[in-house]
C-alpha cells in the first residue's frame, strides 16, 4: 500500500483520488494526530456490503457453503431469462 504524508496527499488530492479508481488501490495517509487511508466508494461499498452480509454468523456460514459448493464445482446452470418467465 502507497503511504504519503497528509501535506503530500493534499498536494496532489485530485490525482490520487483518479488513482485509487483507475487502479483499484488504497493509499495511507499520515498525520500527527491519526492515519487514513484513501480508497474509492465503489470499494467502500463493498467493503460495507461485506461487512453487513458477514454480520449474521448464519448467513456467513451460508456463503462459506456456497463459496465450498462453487469451488468444488457443484453447481447447477439456470437460464436467467427462463426463471423470470416461470416467476412471472
């Protein structure tokens, strides 16, 4: 991970927020008085979906689950568009 200081990254704030986008990375900040890290709200969001689904201890044993079928390969294909047809 980049670690600048908290002057370095207000210097250069507009580049290093396209960086963390355009490159998926997070970028350590230091200061005096506390750190941070800079990384994208796309990688926000996912870090607080994860964090919202692995909450519940079921429902983390449920993806582990589903994690384990899908590596083992039990998997079944479903067609997509004739799901929704017999959803409705």
């Amino acid at each position: 991970m980049t670690s600048m200081s908290a002057s370095e990254a207000r210097a250069s704030l507009y580049p290093l927020i396209e960086r963390v986008n355009d490159d998926a990375i997070a970028i350590h900040i230091t200061s005096r008085k506390g750190n941070a890290v800079l990384i994208s709200e796309d990688e926000y969001n996912s870090l607080c979906e994860t964090l919202y689904l692995m909450r519940s201890p079921a429902n983390a044993a449920r993806l582990a689950q589903g994690v384990a079928q899908l590596e083992a390969g039990d998997t079944v294909e479903v067609d997509l568009d004739r799901l929704a047809q017999e959803l409705g």
